[in-house]
C-alpha cells in the first residue's frame, strides 16, 4: 500500500527526491529480510521466491533509486510520466522474478518491453532510436511466439510450476529450443545481440542503466528456472552452447578493441559477461549457479556505473566518440580516479564481485570439461585488456579544444558513481552467507 501510495506524490515535481529516497527506504527494507538459504520460500498459489530471485529483485529496486540521481537532468521534462514508467518496470520486475507461474512469468517477461522501448523512444537521443526500439522488439517477439505455445502446452498438460519442476522424459527437442532460445536472446547469446549495441546507443541513460542492471538479469534467470525442465536435451546439447559462447566472447573481444564509441564498447561487454552467465549456468553444477549469480549482480553494478561514466562524459563533450573524448585526466582527475575504480571492477580486479563470480565459474567450467579453461583464460586476458583500452584511451592523450571546461562535474554524479562502486566491492565481505 505504501508504494502505492507514491503514484500520487508523482504529480508534484518537489517529490522527485521524496520518491528516489522511498525505493532507498524499499530496497534496505528487503535487505534486513534477506534470506540466509537458498532453498524456497513463502510459496503460495501465485507467488514464491528463493535467493536467486530476491537478490534479482533487490538489485532491481537498487538500480532504480540510482537510476533517478543519473535522471536529474530530466527533472523539469515529464517526470511524471518517467515516474509512472519506474512503478511499472518495478512492479513488472516483481512479477518476473517471484510469480511462480510459467505462463504468469511469460506474460510479465514479455510486457517489460513495453516501458523499455517508451523509454528509448520519448527520451532518446536521435532518430535511429525508432530502429533501435525496432530491432529489440522484433527479437524478442519472433523468439517469444514459439515459446508461448510451448508454455499453453505445458500448463494445460502438466499443470506446471516453476517451483515444482520435474524431468519430462517425452519433451520433444523443438520443446527445448523454445525455452532456451527466448531467454538466451535477451542475455543475450552471441549472434542474437545485435539489438544490445543498437538499444544502448539510442536509450537514455535510464534506459542503459535498466538494461544493462535489470533486463538482461531475465534472461538467466529464465534458464535458471528451465534447466531442470529440460534437464535431459541440457545434457546433449550443452556442450554446443558452451562452445558458442567461448567463440562468441573470444570474437566480441576482438572487436571492443575495434570500437571508438564509448557504449558501444560497454555494450560488447556486457554481452561478454552474459556468455560467462550462461557458461556457468549450463554446466549444471552448484559452482556455475553460484558464479553465474554473483556475476549477474556484479555485472549489473558494474556495467550500469560505466554506462553513467559514458553519459557524464557525453554532457560535457557533447559525443560518445572516443576520439573526442581523450585526456580526462588532465581536467577532470577526480572522474578519472572513477573511471579507474569502474574499470578495474571490470577487469575483475579484487575485491570486486566480479572476480569472485568468474572464479566460481571457472571452477564449474574445469568440473564440466577441464581442458576448456585454457579458452576460458583467454578470454578473461582479452577482457583485462580492452578494459584497460577503455581506461587508457579516454583518461590520455590531445585534449578535445572544442569542449566545455566550465562545466565541472557535479557532486550527485560523484555520489552516483560511488553507489555504483560501494556494493560492488564490498559484498564479498558477507558472501560466505550466501553462497
């Protein structure tokens, strides 16, 4: 009732802040409520959660109350509607991660596209942001027809729930594609991301931050919930999977050291650090589900707080182009200490969850198959190196003559950057808790 109660403060432009500080208050309340075991918990007729879905759900509130200190710039154009937009991708987000449903789940899953792409669209950029809204909508939808019959199927014949799973032995391998592809597509998997780039570069920085923190979460989550569903063809072809992935990161890799335009470059990552997701999540062992968790919640972090670097930067030099945007060290030095902290998260430097979570998942990779950790390791240097570029590139070299030095960096975004960082490094001090 009481976040209900908030629609109603949207009206006013002075409750900005008053809403901000509310999913604060929502997402420590959660917190004191955390659950210590990863076994399910208050399962009733429609909803039910574990840890897996509450720690989701609470990095969901998370970087939405971050998400309104990124907005301030929006404060005085439509906030009431960019208000109503956070309520529904919350309570969109609540459905996904605690409806214990399949086709409850479905419908949810689907429906968040609806506020993302309003996002994109009213607050973007420039014109090609009506492609990027259409590429994401055409890859979704023509991966998520199939998967809704398969899901009618299931409920009307097994009455299915996503917390009473069993192994279904007469499940036909179309079955299999179905449930997997449609949350593979929004990680998403290698040559299916070619709306990721697109939607980055045209969306707002609300829109990155949801993406890249909230969005792409579904889709592992959703293999999180099917694997034993399909237990049997996980099995077979698995291994397939696997191999896409390593080849996929090893080639997105290659490519960030090819990129000049900031996003793009962060975006290539993120689809980076979802194919370690998956990985861990098809090696079916405790390790992978384990790392693919802690890796989802650092990557959320972590690739959101790069995003909000990006856009500082875009505010001053006005372009997202590397080139422009070289020598930040010699006006903006405190920006370029956070560009360093950010960055080195990124290359999973310790403390950082990152390094926890790809440890975890390269322990579940050389349970599954030894010999592949040598693939592994490679790519994990080439992940250390781009983001070294990234860091590099932007902090040195020929100052831009053309930018606005007066505009100095102001303290929400310092403190933004800082939210970004804080949990991501010091999560690892509770961690034997809940792993």
């Amino acid at each position: 009732m009481i976040f209900f109660s908030m629609i109603f403060l949207s009206n006013n432009i002075n409750s900005w802040w008053l809403v901000q500080n509310f999913f604060f208050f929502f997402f420590f309340f959660m917190y004191f409520k955390l659950p210590m075991f990863n076994y399910f918990l208050n399962i009733s007729y429609l909803f039910g959660m574990d840890m897996f879905s509450y720690l989701m759900f609470m990095l969901s509130i998370w970087v939405i109350s971050l998400v309104y200190i990124a907005s301030i710039t929006l404060k005085f154009k439509y906030y009431y509607y960019f208000n109503m937009l956070m309520y529904i991708f919350i309570f969109i987000f609540f459905f996904c991660f605690f409806v214990d449903n399949f086709l409850m789940f479905y419908i949810f899953y689907e429906i968040n596209l609806i506020p993302i792409i309003i996002l994109i669209y009213g607050w973007g950029y420039q014109y090609e942001r009506f492609s990027a809204g259409f590429y994401l909508f055409i890859y979704m939808v023509f991966f998520s027809l199939p998967f809704f019959v398969c899901l009618l199927n299931l409920n009307f014949n097994y009455f299915m729930f996503m917390y009473y799973l069993d192994y279904l032995s007469l499940m036909s391998l179309f079955y299999y594609l179905f449930l997997m592809f449609i949350f593979m597509v929004k990680m998403p998997l290698f040559m299916f991301h070619i709306w990721l780039p697109k939607a980055h570069v045209e969306a707002p920085i609300s829109g990155s931050m949801i993406l890249a923190g909230i969005m792409l979460k579904l889709g592992g989550f959703g293999i999180y919930r099917v694997l034993m569903l399909v237990f049997k063809y996980n099995l077979k072809f698995n291994f397939y999977f696997i191999s896409l992935c390593l080849l996929g990161m090893f080639y997105l890799s290659l490519i960030c050291f090819l990129q000049s335009d900031l996003k793009i470059l962060i975006a290539y990552s993120s689809v980076i650090h979802m194919g370690l997701v998956i990985i861990g999540l098809l090696t079916l062992n405790g390790w992978g589900y384990s790392g693919a968790l802690l890796l989802m919640f650092a990557h959320g972090l972590c690739s959101s707080g790069l995003f909000c670097l990006a856009n500082i930067c875009y505010m001053r030099f006005k372009s997202r182009s590397m080139f422009m945007n070289k020598g930040l060290i010699n006006i903006f030095p405190f920006l370029s200490f956070w560009w360093f902290l950010l960055c080195s998260s990124n290359m999973s430097f310790p403390p950082s969850l990152n390094l926890f979570g790809e440890i975890f998942l390269l322990i579940s990779l050389m349970i599954w198959l030894d010999f592949l950790y040598i693939f592994y390791l490679l790519i994990l240097i080439l992940m250390f190196l781009y983001s070294l570029y990234l860091y590099l590139y932007t902090q040195y070299g020929k100052l831009y003559l053309s930018m606005n030095y007066l505009f100095n960096i102001f303290l929400n975004e310092y403190l933004l950057l800082f939210l970004h960082w804080l949990p991501l490094n010091l999560i690892f001090l509770i961690m034997e808790f809940y792993i």
